[in-house]
C-alpha cells in the first residue's frame, strides 16, 4: 500500500506548499531530535520529512496523487546516512532552502518532463460496447517548431547564469532561534536552471513549447464504463524546453440508455407483462445492443416482480471475451377496465377455481417470506 504523504503531513490533498511549509514547520520544533530524544518522535520525525520532500516535489507529488509511492522503489527520505544528516530539510521548511553550503543543489535544468492532461469524452452505451475510435480535439503545449524546443533564436546557444554562476540557486546567512543559517533559495534570474538565454526564440519565447490545438485518434476499447480513463501516452503537454511529453488521460462519460440500465456487465430493463401472458405464458422480441432483436420467453404462471435473463446478452467484459447478461424484470399488468364482456369471462373464470380465495397471510407463510424479509430488510436499514 502507498504511504498516505498528506495523512502524515496532517493536511489535505489540495494543500498549497504554504500550508504544507506551515505543517512541516510545526511538527519539525515538536519532533526535531534536538528538541525531543524520544526515539519513537525521531521516528516520527524522518516520516514528516520524507512526506514533506515528496510533497513539495511535483513530479512525485503528482505519483502520489495518482496513488502510488515514489520512494518505495528505493533510497531516500527526508534523512542521509547515519544519524540526521537531513538536518537541512528543517533549514529549507523554516527559511526556503538548503543549510548545508558545501553541497548545494544542482542546477534542475531548462528540460523538464510535461504534466499530464485530461479530457472528456461522451460515449453511448452501443459506443461502450462495441468499443470505437473518438477524434478529440486536444489544446496544448506541443514542441516549438521554430527553434525544436531549444529556445534559443537560430544558432544562439544558452549561456551561463550571471546571478548564480551556473549553480542554479543563490545563498544567503540569515539568523533564527538555531543561530546563524545558510540558505539558499533557486536563482530568481534562471529560475533554478544554472543557464540564461540571451537571444531567446521569438515564437515560444525561450519555453521551447507553444499552445496548440490539435487532432488526435483515442482508441477506445470494448467493455468501457463511465469513469474509467484510457491512458494515451505521451500525448500530453510538452515539458519546458521541449521536455518529453507527459500523458493524456481521457475520461468516458457514459450517456443514459432509453432502454437499459447498466449495472457493471450486466444490463437491466423492464418489461410490462399483461396479466393473461404471464398467465399462459409469451414470448417478446428485446432489441439487445449487441445481438439485435432476440427474443425472450416468459414462461406460464410468471408473477409479478420475477426477472427473466438472458444469458451473455449484456456488456462486454473489458479485456475480455466474456459477457454480461441482459436480466428482464417483468412488471405484470392487471386491467382496470373491463367491459361487461370481460368482467363475465373473468367471473366463469373464478368460479371454476373454487379453492382460490383472498386471504391475509401470517409472517411464516412460505408464499409470504420473501416480502416479510424484504420488509424487515428495508426498515433494519434505517
């Protein structure tokens, strides 16, 4: 299972990096080992800070919004080596970067990884079943294909960061109830790149990427439902500077049926049953999504609320050859007005049942116990 980053953190999932500097701030002065010996809050401790380095990384932040554990393949927390050599996540929660000068960070660099996207798309149950190919039209960033995601305007090339000689950030001694901090915070000027364009591309600006609309093909298969998302790799936004491309994910919005209510595989409708056909028994003809018009039978002697199935007549079972069924609930209809014709033939009709007869049943009938049970489920449930 996952580790709940944010439960440890005490926030929510739509928590900003204040609020989650804010969290951080307040569990390291209760947890911090020179502030509480307690091995159980150390523990505790290297917990906050390894969340508080997931979180505040959006790369694996987004891992972990998508529901797995981007430090479960391996190394690192919020600690290093032995002992707390993590020391510096508290310097960088309290003042915004790193205490420990003899290594700094290194320059993130102007290629980064593209965010992924999302789109809806309408199906129809039949669209569902059958599966299809939808033509979305998608908006955004794709490669510059003026400079091909360099950003640099014709054969200028990046130079190094004045303000922070290439290191991608800037230092700077500030004073707290620890004493006397260095800090470093990324370079305002490069951003944290350790580079500058001087003669920056004049479409994209120097991103390496521009907004654009485009056409693609989602394949969608067989057996999908509302809610479920079909990943498009690298059909996504276009990382800074010309990065590689992130994922689209589109999201099925399945639309109501006239006919069928779907219930995972399975298909449900209603069909109203005359009284005499349940009686003697019938057949109908179900216009079925995939099959077409097959026909059910009702059996003689059908009651009011029995179902009839058709077996694999339902949805597609998505990555499968299986099928659901198709399960008719039959609402049987008695007449309200007859005319003195019929009422005659229904009266022949009752007399020659002589041993039918209207009645109240007790709780423990056998014809009864399903309704009781029904009934006691029903009210249990309040």
């Amino acid at each position: 299972m996952a580790r709940d980053y944010y439960g440890i953190l005490g926030v929510g999932r739509s928590a900003t990096d204040q609020e989650l500097k804010r969290a951080y701030r307040k569990l390291a002065r209760e947890l911090h080992p020179d502030v509480n010996p307690d091995p159980q809050a150390q523990e505790r401790f290297r917990e906050v800070s390894t969340a508080y380095e997931v979180l505040t990384d959006p790369e694996k932040r987004r891992i972990v919004d998508l529901g797995g554990d981007p430090m479960e393949s391996g190394g690192g927390g919020g600690f290093s080596g032995a002992g707390f050599g993590g020391l510096g996540d508290v310097f960088e929660a309290f003042f915004g970067g790193m205490g420990n000068a003899a290594n700094p960070r290194k320059p993130r660099g102007r290629v980064q990884a593209g965010a992924d996207s999302l789109l809806r798309t309408r199906l129809s149950l039949a669209e569902c079943a059958v599966g299809v190919t939808k033509h979305l039209t998608v908006d955004t960033a794709v490669l510059c294909d003026l400079c091909q995601g360099a950003g640099t305007n014709g054969d200028s090339k990046p130079v190094r960061c004045d303000t922070c000689g290439g290191a991608g950030e800037v230092q700077s001694v500030q004073r707290s109830f620890l004493g006397q901090v260095m800090t470093s915070r990324p370079c305002p000027t490069c951003r944290g790149a350790g580079e500058v364009i001087p003669d920056p591309c004049r479409k994209c600006g120097g991103d390496g990427r521009v907004r654009a609309r485009r056409e693609i093909a989602a394949p969608i298969p067989a057996g999908v439902a509302n809610g479920m998302r079909v990943r498009l790799a690298a059909q996504g936004e276009v990382g800074p500077g010309g990065g590689p491309a992130g994922d689209l994910y589109v999201e099925i919005v399945e639309q109501p049926h006239d006919t069928f209510v779907r219930d995972a595989d399975d298909l449900h409708c209603t069909i109203r049953v005359p009284m005499v056909d349940a009686a003697l028994g019938t057949t109908v003809v179900v216009d079925t999504i995939l099959d077409g018009p097959t026909e059910l039978t009702i059996p003689a002697g059908t009651q009011p609320g029995e179902v009839s199935v058709l077996r694999g007549h339902g949805m597609p079972k998505l990555r499968s050859n299986a099928r659901g069924d198709l399960i008719a609930h039959l609402d049987i209809v008695v007449p309200t007005k007859l005319d003195s014709k019929q009422t005659g033939m229904l009266r022949q009709y009752k007399a020659t049942r002589n041993g039918e007869r209207t009645e109240v049943l007790t709780a423990s009938s056998e014809h009864n116990s399903g309704l009781f049970a029904r009934l006691r489920a029903s009210f249990s449930g309040r």
